[in-house]
C-alpha cells in the first residue's frame, strides 16, 4: 500500500483515509489501488465488522486526477476500461462502508462517497459532479447513483450546471444521512461503525445486501429476496443468542456465526 492511501484499525472498525492533501485528494491510481487493497485486506480480515473512508478536513476527494486524465484519448480509455476495475471495489465490499466526508467531495470524489453504503457529512460537505466544466460527464456513476439518491430534477440541475451542493442540502434531499460538526466527523462517524460492527456480522452483511437489493429489483422481488434471508436468520446462533438475551434481560454477546 502506498502513503496515498492510510489504513487503521480502531477496535472493530477498519479506517480508510485518503491522503493526497496537495491535490485535494484527486483520485489517481495510487489512491484507486491503495482504496482496493485497503478493502481487500479489512474484508479478510474476521476482525472488522465495518469500514470508514474518509479523506481530511479539505477534501474528501476532488474527483478523479485531470492532470493525469487529460491527456487519455478515446483508445486508452476504452481499451483500459478506464474506471471500471479497482474503482469499483467499494461496490463490491460486503462489509458496510461509510463516507465521512468533510470539504470537497466532487466528481469520482462525490461517486466514490455515493459508492458507499452511507455518507456521513460535516457541516462544511460540498457535493458535486463538475465534470461539464471540464468538457466531460461523471463516469463512476454519477448520472446514475445520484438521481437515484436525490431524484432526476436536482441530479439533473447538479450534472447539467456543475453546481455544489451543501451539507444541509444534501441531507434535506437524502444524499447523505447525518451532518456532523467538522470537528467531530471521525470520532461520531467511528462511534456508529463500532455500533454497527458490535452486531452479528452475518446479519449486518444481510441487512445490507436486502437494502442494496432494493436499487436492483422490482419491489415483488425485492421483498421475496428479504423474505428469504429473513428465513435465513433464523439459521444463525447470532439469532438465538440476539432473542435469548433480550428474553433474558442481558446483553448478547453475538459469535458471527
Ligand atoms: N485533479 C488533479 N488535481 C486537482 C484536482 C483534480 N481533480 N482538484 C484539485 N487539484 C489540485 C489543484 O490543481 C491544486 O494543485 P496545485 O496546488 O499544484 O496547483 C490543488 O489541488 C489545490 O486545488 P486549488 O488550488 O484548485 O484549490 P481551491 O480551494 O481553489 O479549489 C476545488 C478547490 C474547488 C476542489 C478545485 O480544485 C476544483 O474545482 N477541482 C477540480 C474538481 C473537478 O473538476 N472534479 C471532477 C474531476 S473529473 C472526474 O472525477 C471524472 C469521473 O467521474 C471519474
């Protein structure tokens, strides 16, 4: 792993800190691969239950590296399949991963956070897909992750103008889940992934692929797929050990299994 990219473990929380504070943080390959190998490594890890990514108090990430894209032509991008590879790591997590974000968060920076299960924001978050003024269109899924986050009309304003969008816009419109102040984003957004990661693991896998699955499916489907993994719980000690403890007045003490 490169120092693009810094990983740690807090308790059952593995954190993912983009740092390339020079350049806000623009996602070159170093950053991509370092983000991947971080997942790749917390997502073997039995250990952690729930991943953080965030960037600094600047810059969550200011979109891919134009220094570095500028020069592509149609071949290179095509034949690369530019952004399609490591990229989309985050998407493929099983563990939750949370976006903290505080500053910029434009572009493959704004994608990579929409990548995520949920985006935490600080009051200070500023969204945006600013690639039309760059003579480009968002190419991690901007056009596609945010319409379905905010709705068409203000995706569409945000992609078409390259506005910014702020935090309490962006939590009024549901792209993000909770604005934090700036000072206390890491140690509020750490506090939840150890909640999280408290839980059964399986089950928290579980949750999270019935929710994802409701962007993927027709709802008859959707509710079937929650019906069966439901069912599915049922197989699990964590599930004795959850209903037993609350029947017996004590806390559980969840084994993943
Ligand atoms: N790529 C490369 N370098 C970047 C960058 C990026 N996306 N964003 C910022 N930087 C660099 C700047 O070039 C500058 O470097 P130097 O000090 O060496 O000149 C440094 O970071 C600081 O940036 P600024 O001086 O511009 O800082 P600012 O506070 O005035 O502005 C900003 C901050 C609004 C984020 C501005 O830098 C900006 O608009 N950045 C570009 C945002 C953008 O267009 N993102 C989309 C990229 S395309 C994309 O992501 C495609 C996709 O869908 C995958």
């Amino acid at each position: 792993m490169t120092t693009a990219v810094l990983s740690e473990i807090h308790g059952k929380v593995g954190l993912i800190r983009i740092n390339r504070p020079d350049a806000m943080n623009a996602l070159n390959d170093a950053v991509v691969e370092g983000i991947a190998a971080a997942i790749d490594a917390f997502e073997a890890d039995p250990a952690i239950g729930c991943l953080v990514l965030t960037g600094n108090d600047k810059a969550f990430a200011a979109g891919a590296d134009i220094g570095v894209m500028k020069s592509f032509d149609y071949m290179h991008a095509y034949q690369t399949d530019f952004i399609t590879a490591r990229w989309e790591r985050i998407k493929t997590a099983r563990k939750p991963v949370i976006a903290a974000v505080a500053g910029y968060a434009l572009g493959g920076g704004c994608e990579f956070a929409m990548m995520c299960d949920m985006i935490y924001a600080a009051d200070n978050a500023k969204f945006g897909q600013p690639e039309v003024k760059i003579g480009t269109l968002p190419g991690a899924g901007g056009t596609q992750r945010l319409p379905r986050a905010i709705g068409k009309a203000k995706a569409m304003d945000m992609c078409l103008t390259g506005r910014l969008m702020d935090a309490v816009e962006a939590e009024k419109s549901g792209l993000v889940a909770r604005i934090i102040p700036a000072e206390q984003l890491l140690e509020e957004t750490l506090k939840a992934a150890q909640t999280i990661a408290g839980y059964s693991l399986p089950v928290i896998m579980m949750i999270k692929e019935a929710v994802n699955r409701a962007f993927e499916s027709p709802l008859n489907e959707g509710l079937l797929f929650e019906r069966r993994v439901f069912h599915a719980s049922f197989a699990l000690e964590d599930q004795k050990e959850g209903m037993n403890a609350f029947a017996e007045k004590r806390k559980p003490s969840f084994k993943n299994r």
